[in-house]
C-alpha cells in the first residue's frame, strides 16, 4: 500500500474561514455579522478556461478550487477570506475519502 503525501509548498496561502452568526442588539434587532472561525494554509488555484466550459452545465459559478489539509467541520454555509477578497464554497469534497485533504470549490464574491 503506498503512502498518500501532501506536498506542504502547495498550501501558500493563508486563508480565513469564516461563519455567519446572528446577534441581537439592546432594540430587538437582528443582525447577521461574519465572525472568524480558523485559519489555515491552503492552496488557491483559479479553475482554467478548459474545467470551466467543462462543468458549465453542472457548476458554472464555480471560479476557484481551494486545496487544504483535513479539516472537520467546514460546510458550505461557512465562506473564505483571502486578504481583502471573499469566496463562497460551493462544495466540499474530502479527496479520496481518506480525511487528508479537502478540495474546496468557490465563487469569488465581487
């Protein structure tokens, strides 16, 4: 049995994930504010011309493919920040089911 392994220089990034969460103020309002959960290395790659025209009829507001090691609980409610930009995660897949690196894929929000 081979050994899978993650080469760590792919994960150059330092990304954010970040949750939305609803609080209530002293007046009964509700306001939804997008608070830190962790942050992680990962790899951000732009999905090329070819995989985009490819999955155009599934997922074409894909834009972006965030690779990452192993993380439990992030979903697709959550969305990442990467210096002043933002990304919503529109699936997550946890490679080969074998809990080592998840592939995250995402729309840049503009």
């Amino acid at each position: 049995m081979t050994r899978y392994r993650i080469n760590s220089g792919e994960f150059r990034h330092v990304i954010t994930f970040q949750k939305i969460s609803g609080t209530q103020n002293s007046y009964g309002e509700k306001s939804k504010d997008w608070v830190d959960v962790i942050k992680s290395r990962a790899g951000i790659y732009p999905v090329s011309g070819k995989e985009f025209f490819a999955a155009e009829t599934v997922n074409s507001e894909v834009t972006h493919k965030v690779n990452l090691r192993y993380l439990s609980g992030i979903t697709p409610d959550m969305r990442i920040k990467f210096g002043e930009r933002f990304f919503s995660i529109i699936s997550v897949i946890n490679f080969q089911e074998k809990n080592i690196e998840l592939q995250l894929l995402c729309k840049e929000m503009i």
